[in-house]
C-alpha cells in the first residue's frame, strides 16, 4: 500500500498534501511573477517611447537607472516570439 494511503489510514496526518499544495502554490507565484514582469518591461517601453526619461522612470518605479537601461537594452517580446 503507497505511504500516502497508509498514513490516512493509520489516522497520522498525510504530510505529503501540505508539499504538493506549496509546491503548487510557488509555480503559481512563478507563473504570476513572469507576467508582472513583462507588463512591467511592456510599460517601461511605452513610457520611454512617450519621451519619459530614463532617471523619471525609475524614480517612478523604485528601479535603478542602471535596471531601467537594461530592461530598455532587450526589444520587447512581440506575440510571435512567446
């Protein structure tokens, strides 16, 4: 009998639920984390492109001048290349 089965029928508490929901809670955190950011890079192209300089948009966003001309350095994904 798998040890998951065992522990529930033994009356212990089956631990292995708490690591598969973590686990899945951190691909959704991951997952969730991806998409900030390319709405983040997405809207730093879009403010520069507006004319915002650099030093604004990262005062505007807690980022530093240096992140900013990094994220700025790497063209925008277009839908073709996700």
């Amino acid at each position: 009998m798998p040890a998951k089965h065992a522990a529930a029928d033994s009356g212990l508490p089956d631990r292995t639920a708490g690591l598969e929901s973590a686990a899945a809670a951190v691909t959704a955190a991951q997952q969730a984390l991806n998409t900030a950011r390319r709405h983040l890079t997405a809207a730093i192209w879009e403010t520069r492109r507006a004319g915002e300089p650099v030093r604004r948009i990262a005062e505007r966003t807690g980022l530093d001048v240096m992140t900013i001309r990094n994220i700025l350095a790497v063209p925008p994904a277009t839908a073709t290349d996700r």
